[in-house]
C-alpha cells in the first residue's frame, strides 16, 4: 500500500446541489457515496412518524443533529492527531468519552482518517472516517452520533469497494460502525457493530441513477459564474427616458 503516492495526485470536492469527486486534471466528476444513499434510500417508517410529529420543527432539529454530528467528528479526528482536544459542550464531552472508551478497549490502530477516495473504475467516491488495524484486520471504522440504520451497512461496503480498488494488495477485510453515545448517564458507552459482506450497494447506486439521470451519465450542475466586482463606466447617452421616447 502506498497512501504517498496516491496522494500525489489529490482528490478535489464539490459541494453543488449535491457533492461530486473528481480527480487530476480531467472533470470526471463521481457522486459522493452519501448523496446516493441519501437520495436513493428511504429513512424508514419511523424517520418518516419522527417528521410528522415535529412538523415544521423537523428541519431545525435535523440540521442541529447533523451539526453536532459534524463536531463530534471533527474533534475526533483532532484527538487522533493531537492526542488531546478542549471540548465545552455536553454532547460533544459525552460523545467523546464515549470515543475514548472505545479506543482504549478495541485498541484500533489507526492508519488513515477522512481520505478522499477515488478510483477511475468505481462509479462513486467518497471519505470513510477512519481505516484501522482492528484485531489484527484492517477494516473500516465510520463514526455515527445517532441510531444504527441499515443505510450505514451500504455506505460502509461502497466505501470498501473504492479502498480495495485503490489498494488491492492490502483490501479491507471487516466493516464496523461506531455508535457514540452523547446522551448517556452514569458512564460512557458506545455501540461496536460489524457489517456483513454484500452486493445490495450496486443496486443501490442503479437504483439512484434511475431517479436521477435516466437519460444520461450523472453529472452535476454546471453554476454560473458570479461576477466578485462590479463598476459602472461613464454614461454614454445622459438624456432621460422622456427625451429618449
């Protein structure tokens, strides 16, 4: 395995109206592994019961979780840097004694974090959280703040495809989540959950090619380009609209 020299050549990441890899020169953009998930599979009867019951409250809720979420990871991949971090906020504390539990009773060694993956013959991209040495395997670890769902068993065997095809001498062999805990009471806990091999995660990105480019290869939305300065030269013709007419 030779992480230098894949890094050599880095990853660039879009965030359009939905979020694309590309990789060298060339645009050949790929959808992340979470905008197929998110679009091609259903949350489930009780995500949908949890929409109607906070109405318009849903999306404020939904958008603080995932920004919790969001720090929870990024102080977790500081600590794996830094080996310390300052942390002010409950959830955040909770979730990372949670981490910190784990870590000192799996003892994952860790080789890589957040790494852009891209491979020319995989249809996706997309950055697991953490691959490790855990119990002797290398496997990959992703960690999540709320609830198992079946969608992370996906996103963990798209993301195995792109490592195993980049790195083929040195494939992953096991597939964890990682369920911190940032609610809990008397002490810290954690769920360690390990995913079963399958080929549901093809069908999965068919499925969302379907629904969303039936007539072409997916690719994303070109933007305008917006003007950054803006000047006004000298009036041409200073007769009013009425001289004018």
């Amino acid at each position: 395995m030779n992480l230098e020299k894949y890094k050599s050549q880095p990853v660039k990441r879009l965030d359009a109206e939905r979020r694309w890899y590309s990789r060298g020169n060339a645009n050949n953009w790929k959808p992340s592994v979470t905008t197929v998930i998110g679009e091609a599979c259903s949350k489930g009867k009780h995500f949908e019961e949890w929409l109607m019951k906070n109405g318009l409250n849903a999306i404020t809720i939904r958008d603080e979780s995932a920004r919790r979420g969001t720090k929870v990871h990024e102080y977790i991949e500081m600590l794996l840097d830094n080996g310390e971090v300052k942390v002010d906020d409950e959830f955040t504390q909770k979730s990372l004694m949670s981490f910190e539990k784990f870590y000192y009773e799996v003892k994952p060694d860790v080789v890589e974090k957040e790494l852009f993956l891209y491979h020319k013959d995989i249809p996706w991209a997309g950055t697991p959280d953490i691959i490790a040495n855990v119990n002797g395997r290398l496997s990959l670890v992703d960690i999540k703040t709320g609830d198992y769902r079946k969608s992370h068993e996906i996103q963990q065997l798209m993301y195995k495809d792109l490592w195993n095809a980049i790195f083929p001498d040195n494939p992953i062999l096991d597939m964890y989540g990682l369920y911190t805990k940032g609610k809990w009471i008397k002490e810290p806990s954690y769920g360690f959950r390990k995913f079963k091999d399958s080929d549901i995660h093809h069908k999965v990105y068919d499925l969302w090619c379907f629904l969303n480019f039936p007539y072409g290869k997916p690719w994303p939305k070109q933007l305008p380009k917006l003007k950054k300065e803006f000047k006004l030269g000298p009036k041409s013709d200073t007769r009013s609209i009425d001289e004018l007419l």
